[in-house]
C-alpha cells in the first residue's frame, strides 16, 4: 500500500468513527463537493440522488470528460452530458451518459484447432452493461422538502462464443464455433424525498432498483444479468460549521459512505474540496474506494475535478465463475473497477441573480375606489412582510402595477434592510387621470415586485383586486372630499353664475356678511330644485359627482351635502362635514360652513347662539361657522335651524365631539 | 332612509327634552326656544325644553322646577335649561378638552384656490360691529350671571362650561377681570390646578390694574405650590 492510500484510509477512519456512513451502491460522480457556497450548480448525480433534488435556479449544462487508467493505459471519453431545468417549484434533469459503460471479455478456456490453418480461436465471453440516458423529475414543497424520481435506460449485451456440433451423412460430427449475441433493455426506476430539517441538517431517503422492466424475452435470470435487487438508502448531511459539509449515506445492505468537504470564498469564485470513501459489502476490503474531489465555481459556472481510487487489496479475478457466483451491482463502481479522473464542467445557461429579498406574506385591498386616487399616493393600499436574505444592507425599491389603472410599474418609497431582517414594505399607487373615470367595476389584479440591484424583480406577487366605478366610495366620510373635488371648476363656474345673477343682494348687504349672503343665496337655489331620492341598496355605496347631482336634481344626503360644499368650496367658502356616527352604522353626514364672522358679530347673522359654532382659524382667530342640513329644502333659515339643532344637542350638549360620536372633517 | 332617521331624532328631541317646568315668573323674562330667532315671553306653568334659553330682565326672577330640582334665576341672568344639571367630573374635562378640536387642522399647500370675487363695496361695518358686540356684550354678562347662579346652586361643573362657552361665543366678556377670577376660584375648589394656571396666564395678558396684578400673583403662587404638592 502506498503512503497516500494509508493517509486517506486515516482519514476515513476517523470519518466513520463519527458514525457517519455512506452509501455505496451510489457511486457519486460529482465526488461529493457540493456545500453552501456552490450550492446553486447540481452537484450530484442520479447514483447518489434518485430523488433529483437540486437547488439548481433555471437552465443549467453540464458535461464530464473521464479518463480510466488499466493496467497502465489510458483511455478517455465523454463521461456525461446533461441538462437541468428548473420550472418555479419544479425541476427537470436529463441525462446522455456514454461513460457509464462496463465492458468484460471472459477466457472461456476452450481452444479450436482450425482444419484450414495452424492458428488456434480461444472462445471467450464479452459481457458489456450501459446506461443509455437517464431522467428525473422533482418538485418542492416549500423550502425544505423535495420529492422526485428518476429514470435510467440500461442495456447489457452479451456475447458467447459457443461450439455447435454439425453431422455429415457419413455422421462425422463437425465443431463450429458460432457467437451468440443476446441484448437486454432495462428500465429502472427510483423514487427519493429529501428534507431540509433546519440549516444544519438534511435528510433523504431513495430507492434502489425499486421499479425494474426488462426488455427481453428471457424470463430467467441468468448470471451475467445485471444486479437489480431492491434496497433502500438513507442520507444525512450535517453543516457543523459555515461551508463546512459531512455527508453519509447507508444502504439497506449494509454499504455504506461517507465524505467531508469545505470550502472558501475568494475575490474571483469559490474554492471547494470534498473526499468520501465508500465500503463495498460486496466487496471484502474495507474500504473499496475513494474520491477526492476539488471545484471551483462562481455565479456562471463550476468546473470540478474528481478523483476515484479503488482500493483492489483483494481484486478479484475476472473469471466466469466469479461472474456467476459475485455478479455486477453497478456499472462503474465495482470489484472491477480501475482508477478514473474526471473533469466536470456545470454552466448556468440563463443566469438568474441571487434572490436577495422575499416576500413572506402580503395584506392588501380588496377594492379601489379611482376617485379616492389621492388618497394612495399617502396611504399605502397594501403592505408586504419581506425579509432580507443576505447578510449585508440591502435597498429595495418596492413597485406595483394594477391592470387598467396604472399605465405603468408605480414605484413606492425606497427601504434599506439590514442583513436578514425581516420588515414591513408599504405600497402606494398612482391612479392616472384617464383610469380616474371608469364607469364599470372591474376585476383585474396587481403585480407587486421587489427589486434590489438588478433589473430583474427579486421577487414578485400577484393578487386580485376590485376596480370600482367612480362614483363608488368607501363609505367613510372622510372621503367624501373627493368627491367634492372631482369637479370644482365646473362647479365653481356655477355658483359664481348665481352670484352674478343675484349680485345686488350682495352689495347691499354689510361686506362681513359676504360670505354669508352667499351661502344664504347659493342655498336658496340649490334647494328649490333639488330632491330628496334614496340610495339604492347595494354592495359599495354610491355617491354622485357634484355636477351629476345637479343634472340629476337629486339625491341622498351624501350627495347633496357634497354637491353644496362644492358649490361653496369653489368660490372660496371653506366648508367641513359633519359625521353623525350612529351605532347601527347607518351615519348622516351634514355641514358646517364659515361665515367668517367674528364672535361678537354673531347678532349680525342670529339671536340665538346654539345656531353658531366658533372654530379657530389657522391664524388662532375665532370665526363662527354654521351647521346646514342639506336634506331639508324648506329654505335657508329652516336648514340652518335643523341642522344647528341636532348639532348642538348631539355634539355640544351631549359632548358627541370629544366622545367621538360626532366628527368634524375639513374639506380642503 | 336617512331623512327620516334624522326627522326621528329631531322629534325625540322635542319629546325628551321637556324637563322644567316653570314655578314663578316675577317681572319680564323671556325665552328662546330650540333654534327660534323669536323671544317668547315666559309664563308660570310654562314647559321648558333643555334647548331653550331663558333671560330675565332687570327686576325680574323666574323659579323653575323638575322632580329633583328647584332653581330660581335672579335679575339681569340668562342661562341654558340644559346646564341646571349634575355634571360628573369626566363630563366636564371631556367638555373643556372639546377646545382642543374648535381649532381647524392646519391646511397643507395643496389647498384649493380661494375665488377671490368681491362683489360690492363695504358700506356701514363699523356701525354694524359695534351694534353687534354691544349686544353680544348684554347676553354674555347675563349668561355669566346665570352661571354664576348655578354656582351658588351647588352646579358648579355646569357653570364652568357656561362660562367657558360664554367667554368664546362673547368674547368681550373676557375683559371682566372679577368674573374670570370667580370661574377660576372654582377651578381651584374642584382641584383643577392646570386648567386654573392656564386661565390665570391668560388672564394676566389683560391690562389689569396694580390691585388685580397683586391679587393674580398671589392666586398663581398657591396654584405653584398646589402643583408641586400634586
């Protein structure tokens, strides 16, 4: 034995003194160097993963180029070329492998003197077992849980040279060696899980030979058929330490591995290195082989270079006895086995950067109402729980698209994370001027996206959401100011065309009593010709735009309060809804409008106090405003007497104002 | 829908609130009731709604009644049926805290544009305002008289909000440095030392005469010391 293999069988001996253990019957022909930092290529094979877990991130090639070394030749091939594709939580694997190939030319002993010349046939055995191709299929559930299976194509052929025995009519027997070439398909189907217990641990668990159909009409089992018995494999790998890997497998009869790799980042990639040795229980060294293995990788590609060292302190001879008595369990980890190298290259054909942010769960509206658009762009109308999944500060820069509201991505204000911080993101939106007046409600949905420093979003969310016509709203009061702006200036152009028609009452009046007159005069006109109509019963409450009410001559006190506060607002009178809160939600909403008038002016305007309400402006002057019930058309005075009533008794006397049970909102 | 649960409250209103009936009229008194522009004349037997206002001229008393009350109002008063009534001590923080939401929100710079159109020219302003405040000035004295009288009838909550109600809606009331002094003293009484502070720091940014300045120092410095003790 040389001094290397004493140092590795050191080695492996105090691996197993862990009680780690791998498999055999899968030979791994990646050798085991995957770990955190390279994680992003496949790094393992069908031989070793059934299951076809990968952490693989979109398209990905790889290729290997082996070269075996026998009895001091070499000799070298394409090993393996393959294509992995990952779909969202689904991965598919295909594989083209002419290197796993076993070829065995067996002496059968027999010699043939032929008649025609001197030279002696010696009739031998050729036994040659391939995989073809090989496929797999997974798919996530979640993070931490996988489950897949896979497929490989195997065929063994067999050529034996045998002597057939002819007669002539004189019944002199004739020896004629003749080949007779047979060909067996197998199909051999696997199934594995693997589970992500936490980041320090993995567990799978895959079948051996679990499905096998043989191609072929020969339904005994002969001795040079490949060994297709049913075995299990359970594996653990443990991360003890960052970048630092132990791997086992054990097989149901009782082969076993076990390997330990690690690794480091450098400035241009990551350098990784792995050994594993594997005990063969068909095979009675302890140790039947080892694979050292190095690689390097980066974001676009890893290279690998794979030693594989067989042991043979007790290389069993090649004779048909031996085949028949020992058989073949796999084609290229076997008591026959030579040493190999390979070189194998992975290459992320469409690079998908590193996901940075994630989205863990999202809240957001149901509904939007276009007419409350200013409303979005200060109140986020839906708020994301992310985390940063780096550890380093991250910026995000949150964007959403709604379809047929937004014209394009709308992006929210910027957040820096810090490393692996979980927080909250708020998204707003801009509803633009030609979706503001949408008369349908519609369902459509929104895109939202997180991106960090490409353009590519880290991630993206999708959910349905209400587009509402415009005229439906919220059913908060505070709202109805946008209704009342929705159209100011036509609803400015008239108010000011009273006022120019009854322009001599104002200039006969005292000059503090404009604002008044003006607010008596606009009343006037707006309540000979309005009426009073219900608001039809249904899911979203509906609320008419100043200049519908007018048209229309009409409607429930949330559209006539609105269209009158916007015939005051426009020509400057500032105005504030009343919100009477009722307890069985059914609310009346009323107004207050200023008169701009001094307190001491009051008997200007009224005798009666409990008909004003002082209110300080923004320069802490006290003016009094006045409460007008919109509903009532008797005239003026009348809706100044109702309405200054029930708000005295329920906001004042009943102190409705600081039990919340009255609210003030200004319309501005 | 709406109108009508509104046309309920109105009338259940008027049902609810008749709560005094009046005892004895002696001289003129007069009464506004609810929302009415139109002084009525007061009678004995006469109903009163909590929303109705009653002044007495001078000369002039009126004793009113209820199940559990008896309250007479003197000469030159004027008071809100609704404030002869037991406050809680919650009730009458909750109504002095409602200061704190007269005031309008300050407007941000996407306000509307005002129209600035002024139809007309100013004509007789000055006349009007002080016509106005001189008989803003006679409602407010008598409404502090009322208060003053609910006070002496044990009400001394509900005289507080009068006054605080009077002091805003008259403000040329405020001037009257005894009357302050007295609504402050019963501040002190039901131990609002910080609601008292604060109506003496106002008070003291009248021009007041050597006498009051003395007689406010000395009512700020028993507040300090109460404060510290609280």
């Amino acid at each position: 034995m040389s001094g290397n293999k004493k140092l590795i069988i050191s080695l492996l001996i105090m691996m197993l003194l862990t009680k780690l253990t791998y498999s055999q019957h899968s030979y791994e022909l990646f050798g085991f160097s995957s770990n955190q930092i390279n994680s992003e290529f496949r790094l393992n094979s069908f031989e070793s993963n059934a299951g076809n877990y990968s952490l693989n991130k979109d398209w990905e090639f790889s290729a290997i180029y082996g070269a075996e070394v026998n009895d001091g030749n070499v000799s070298s091939n394409i090993f393996l070329i393959s294509l992995g594709k990952k779909l969202n939580n689904d991965y598919f694997y295909a594989r083209y492998t002419p290197g796993i190939l076993a070829k065995f030319i067996i002496n059968t002993g027999i010699e043939l003197i032929l008649d025609d010349t001197t030279k002696a046939k010696s009739l031998s055995n050729l036994f040659e077992y391939k995989e073809i191709f090989g496929a797999g299929y997974s798919h996530s559930f979640g993070e931490n849980f996988s489950i897949g299976f896979s497929v490989r194509l195997f065929q063994q052929k067999t050529e034996e040279d045998v002597l057939d025995i002819y007669y002539d009519t004189e019944e002199t027997a004739y020896f004629v060696p003749v080949t007779e070439i047979k060909k067996t398909d197998y199909w051999i189907g696997d199934i594995g899980a693997t589970y992500n217990y936490n980041e320090l641990m993995k567990v799978s668990i895959q079948s051996v030979n679990l499905f096998t159909v043989k191609e072929a009409d020969i339904s005994e089992k002969k001795y040079s058929d490949l060994n297709t018995n049913k075995e299990v494999i359970f594996g653990l790998t443990i991360n003890p330490y960052k970048n630092i890997s132990l791997q086992s497998f054990y097989e149901t009869n009782n082969s076993y591995m076990v390997g330990l790799n690690g690794g480091f980042s450098t400035g241009i990639g990551n350098i990784s290195f792995g050994i594993s040795a594997s005990h063969n229980n068909n095979i009675d060294d302890l140790i039947s082989s080892v694979t050292p293995s190095i690689n390097y990788s980066n974001n676009f590609l890893s290279i690998s270079a794979i030693g594989s060292i067989f042991m043979n302190n007790n290389k069993t001879s090649l004779s048909k006895d031996n085949f028949k008595n020992l058989g073949i369990g796999n084609i290229i980890n076997n008591r026959y086995s030579n040493d190999r190298i390979l070189l194998a290259m992975n290459l992320a054909l469409s690079f998908k950067p590193e996901k940075k942010v994630k989205i863990i769960s999202l809240k957001a509206d149901e509904q939007i109402f276009p007419t409350l658009a200013e409303n979005y762009l200060t109140k986020p109308f839906a708020t994301a729980t992310v985390i940063n999944l780096t550890n380093e500060t991250i910026t995000v820069k949150p964007s959403s698209y709604i379809r047929n509201l937004n014209k394009e991505a709308v992006y929210s204000p910027i957040i820096k994370a810090s490393p692996r911080d979980t927080f909250e993101i708020p998204f707003y939106t801009i509803i633009g001027e030609e979706f503001s007046l949408i008369n349908s409600r519609t369902i459509s949905d929104v895109h939202f996206y997180l991106t960090t420093e490409n353009n590519e979003p880290d991630d993206e969310i999708q959910k349905p959401i209400l587009i509402n016509d415009k005229n439906s709203w919220d059913g908060k009061i505070i709202n109805l100011k946008h209704f009342v702006n929705s159209d100011l200036n036509f609803i400015s152009k008239y108010s000011k065309q009273i006022l120019n028609n009854n322009r001599t009452e104002i200039e006969n009046s005292v000059s503090d009593l404009e604002n008044f007159v003006k607010i008596k005069i606009l009343f006037e006109n707006f309540a000979k010709q309005m009426l009073y109509v219900s608001d039809p019963r249904s899911a979203v409450e509906y609320v008419q735009f100043p200049s519908e009410t007018l048209n229309i001559k009409g409607g429930d006190c949330d559209d006539l309060t609105v269209c009158f506060a916007a015939m005051l607002e426009g020509i400057g009178i500032e105005t504030a809804f009343i919100d009477y809160k009722n307890e069985d939600k059914i609310s009346h909403v009323s107004l207050l409008v200023n008169t701009k008038l001094k307190p001491d002016q009051s008997s200007l305007i009224t005798n009666n106090d409990k008909k004003i309400f002082i209110r300080k402006n923004n320069q802490n002057i006290d003016e009094i405003w006045i409460p007008i019930e919109t509903t009532s058309f008797v005239n003026f005075n009348s809706s100044w007497e109702i309405g200054a009533l029930q708000f005295y008794k329920e906001a004042i006397t009943d102190l409705g104002l600081v039990k919340n049970k009255v609210e003030i909102i200004d319309i501005y | 829908m709406k109108r009508l649960i509104l046309l309920i409250i109105i009338c259940s209103i008027n049902i609810s609130a008749q709560d005094f009936k009046v005892d004895k009229v002696s001289g003129t008194v007069k009464m506004l009731r609810g929302t009415s522009e139109n002084w009525e004349n007061v009678t004995s037997g006469k109903k009163l709604n909590s929303t109705d206002l009653i002044v007495t001229e001078e000369k002039s008393f009126i004793k009113i009644s209820n199940n559990t009350t008896n309250f007479v109002l003197e000469s030159n008063s004027a008071i809100d049926i609704s404030k002869v009534k037991n406050m809680s001590m919650d009730d009458l923080l909750l109504a002095l805290a409602m200061e704190d939401i007269r005031a309008i929100p300050q407007k941000d710079s996407k306000s509307n544009v005002k129209n600035t159109a002024v139809y007309g020219e100013n004509k007789g302003v000055e006349k009007s305002v002080e016509a106005t405040e001189a008989t803003s000035v006679y409602l407010g004295v008598k409404l502090l008289n009322g208060a003053k009288q609910l006070a002496k009838s044990g009400y001394k909550e509900s005289a507080l909000v009068t006054a605080r109600e009077t002091y805003r809606k008259h403000p040329s009331t405020l001037t009257n440095f005894n009357d302050r002094i007295y609504f402050t003293d019963i501040l002190i009484d039901l131990r609002l030392f910080s609601e008292a502070n604060e109506e003496l720091q106002s008070l003291g940014k009248l021009e007041l005469s050597e006498k009051n300045k003395n007689q406010l120092h000395s009512k700020l410095e028993k507040i300090k010391i109460a404060l510290l003790e609280k």
